[in-house]
C-alpha cells in the first residue's frame, strides 16, 4: 500500500526541486500541507501534491495559449532577436 503522506524529501524528489524550494511551497499555501508532532515535521498528503501537479500543468497549458510561454522565453533571452 503506497503511503498516504510524504515528508518534504519525498516532495523534493518527485518535483526534482530544492529543499528550500519544497519548505516554501507548503509555507505559501501553495501546496497543502500539515504539521505533525512534537517537533512540527510537514507531511503532504500524496493526493494533494497530485493535485498540485494537474494545477500547475493547467496553469501551464493557459499560459501556453495565451502566449505567456513564448514572451517569457524571449525576455529572459532565449527568443527571436527583437
């Protein structure tokens, strides 16, 4: 049976991200999180960082259609010549 909770590590490995990267995601809000023990460690739930995942691949595919995508490549230097 997979685990119902994660700690920060395993978040860190599964978004391929920093460990600062994962403790301000779940600070923000922006991944739900909870504290647990004496000690406060965070676990995230396996089915909210899923959720997370399809929210940031939505938020993707909008700014893809809107052409976000296109002007941030090109403004942090990797577009066409202006």
């Amino acid at each position: 049976m997979p685990a119902r909770f994660l700690t920060l590590a395993d978040v860190q490995e599964v978004l391929n991200i920093s460990a600062a990267q994962a403790y301000a995601l779940v600070r923000s809000g922006e991944l739900p999180a909870l504290q647990v023990g004496g000690r406060g460690v965070w676990r995230v739930e396996a089915t909210e960082l899923e959720a997370y995942i399809q929210r940031m691949y939505e938020q993707t595919r909008a700014r893809i259609s809107s052409g976000d995508v296109e002007r941030d490549a090109a403004d942090a230097g990797g577009g066409a010549a202006r």
